[in-house]
C-alpha cells in the first residue's frame, strides 16, 4: 500500500509554512511527526491480539480464508485394511472452508486554528491538536475492534459461536444484581469454555447484540481451543473488575511473572496462563441502560461485558491506510490546518474462540 512514511511526512519546510517567527516553530513537523504511531499505540489493547493485515494499493478489500471446524479424528474418514485391487482409499471431503471478507471504511479529522489564535496563546496549540488527534485515533480503533467482537454471535443448537457467562446466578443483563461480580472463578470457566470442544448454548441467541440469554440448554460441537504462547487466551476488563481482581489473593500470588515477558497495554498479570488486561474500550453499561446480551431488556446495575478469547484466532483488523497526519498553511482562512487520515476494518472470524463474561459492577 502507497503511503506517505514519517520521514517523507517530515520534508515539510520551514519556509514553506513559515509565517511569523512562533507559527514556524509551532509547526515544525520535524518534533514529533516520528511519534505518531508509537502514541496511537498506547491506546492500542484489543488490537495487539487481534490477526493483523493491510491493504496494497489498488486493494479495496480482503478475503481472510479459515476452516469453520476442524474436522478432526471424527471428521477425516480412514480405513482399517488393505483394499481390493482397484478399490481406492474412501476420500474425505474437505468442506469446512469459509473466508470472511473485510472491506476497510475511511476514517478522517481536521483541526483549524487560526493563525492569530497560534500567535496569542501561551499553549502549543498545534502540538495540542495533534496529541488530540492521535489519541482519539487510538481509542477509535479499539473500541471498534471491541464492538466487533462484542457482537459476535452466541452458540445455537447447530453453530458454534461465543459463549456467554453471567455473574452470580443471572441468565442474563437484566437479571444481574449487586453482588454478581467478576471472580477468579469465572475467569477459570471462560478458560474451560474455550478449551472445550463442547460449547454451550442458551435457550435464546437472537437480538441486536451479540451472546446469548437464558438457561444453558445443551452443547454445540464447535472449535477446542489452547493457550498458547504465541497466541494467548486474553481476558479484557474493566477497571471495576480490576479492583476484584487485585483483592484476590489467589490472583496476586498467581500475576507474579518473574520472567521477562512482553508486558502487553494494560496487562496487570496473568492468571491460569491467561493474559489479564484493563481497558475502558469494554463496554460498560449504567444502570437504566440497555444490557449488551442477545435481550432487549434494561440493567438494574451498572455493569461491564468482559471479554476473554483466543488471540490471533478470534477477530481479524486490516488496515487499508495506515493513520498518517498532514499540516499545511490554510492561507485563505488564515490557519494552521490538521488532518488525520486512515482506514480499517474489523471482523470476527472465530465467534467460538470469544467468551463473554457479563458481571455486575459492584
């Protein structure tokens, strides 16, 4: 994919957008152009677990190929002697390829500021609008991973798809109470549920949100997961859910690496080999609200869907252009102009690699 790089984004000359003796030094991209990325990236924690890929120039969108179930020992059929002379081996069909397709959508932002604006006031105001910029780029594109996800459809009866817990004894949003939090424990089903080649299912798993509501009715045959160190269970939390888990004592004792591992944004530790990390790009609901299970109905408690899955495997983000910013000297409106420019997508490619955990906040 053609794209300006940070050191062609800093040709930029002084003279070109010189103005008055502050404006030029206030615009020299030279400072902080290099930085762009690597700030985005600190506003980046669904994205580091999700199958990375980009666009070429040219490209509109992308086929990502997957097996929508292995076939394993049941699926591949294999015979126990010798056969007769022009008897062939019995084939197998090899019918469990899909692709899911993801179609890129352009994102762009533009700060003004005035030059008079640049000349009177004590603040860096260009730097400001750039830092405002890359921060929101970031938490933009993670938290369109997390909807994503999030709406990944639940299991039914004959396809496999997220599972969904509940804190406490709930059966769904509406009926989480104050108590319903996130445990240890839950966070040790999730692990099983994506370890599982069984995965549950709920009485009902249609609505416009993802997951499902109601009793557990039975089991799916779906994908059975592991944990492994190139592509990790990860669980995502919020901060409410933190707090629960800093009180507990088995996850403290446990979140001690004692290695030097990669620390990933937000991770606070690690529990039964799963990657624990907090972000407010979860989605958390207030009380009054609709809930984000496959029900209509409101929540009576401020509450937080977390989410664990299995890295790499479960959603899939393509860049089709990577962020870059652009300054240049708006001489008719006497201003200093600031654009953000990309463009991405993201989508589920496994629904039966993400959990949902749905606990009450307090």
């Amino acid at each position: 994919m053609e794209m300006q790089t940070i050191k062609e984004l800093a040709r930029t000359q002084a003279s070109d957008v010189q103005g008055s003796s502050f404006t030029a030094q206030a615009l020299e991209p030279a400072i902080w152009l290099q930085n762009i990325l690597d700030a985005a990236k600190q506003r980046f924690f669904f994205l580091n677990f999700c199958y990375l890929t980009e666009l070429q120039k040219g490209q509109k969108e992308v086929v990502i190929p997957y097996r929508k179930q292995y076939l394993g020992s049941a699926g591949v059929t294999y015979v126990t002697t010798t056969p007769n002379d022009g008897t062939a081996v019995t084939s197998t069909t090899l019918n469990n390829l899909e692709g899911v397709t993801i179609t890129p959508a352009m994102q762009a932002s533009r700060v003004s500021i005035s030059n008079y604006a640049i000349q009177v006031n004590a603040v860096d105001l260009i730097r400001a609008a750039q830092e405002e910029l890359v921060y929101s780029i970031g938490d933009k594109v993670d938290q369109s991973i997390a909807v994503a996800v999030g709406n990944a459809l639940g299991s039914s009866s004959t396809v496999p798809g997220a599972t969904t817990l509940f804190g406490g004894n709930a059966t769904s949003d509406a009926l989480l109470t104050t108590g319903d939090i996130m445990t240890t424990d839950l966070a040790v089903e999730a692990r099983k549920a994506l370890m599982s080649k069984y995965k549950e299912y709920r009485a009902s798993n249609t609505g416009a949100a993802g997951g499902a509501t109601g009793a557990v009715s039975g089991t799916v045959l779906g994908n059975p997961w592991t944990n492994s160190p190139d592509a990790p269970f990860v669980m995502f939390v919020g901060p409410a859910q933190e707090l629960a888990f800093l009180k507990d004592s088995q996850f403290m004792n446990a979140a001690e690496y004692g290695s030097n591992k990669v620390i990933m944004n937000g991770e606070i530790g690690e529990y039964a080999g799963i990657k624990i990390i907090v972000t407010n790009n979860v989605e958390q609901i207030a009380s009054g609200s609709e809930g984000p299970d496959a029900a209509t109905a409101n929540v009576t408690v401020n509450m937080t869907r977390c989410i664990m899955m299995k890295s790499q495997k479960a959603v899939a983000f393509c860049w089709g252009k990577q962020p870059s910013l652009k300054f240049w000297d708006n001489v008719p409106q006497v201003s200093q102009d600031i654009v953000l420019e990309t463009a991405y997508a993201a989508s589920v490619v496994y629904p039966d690699a993400i959990v949902f955990i749905d606990v009450a906040d307090a």
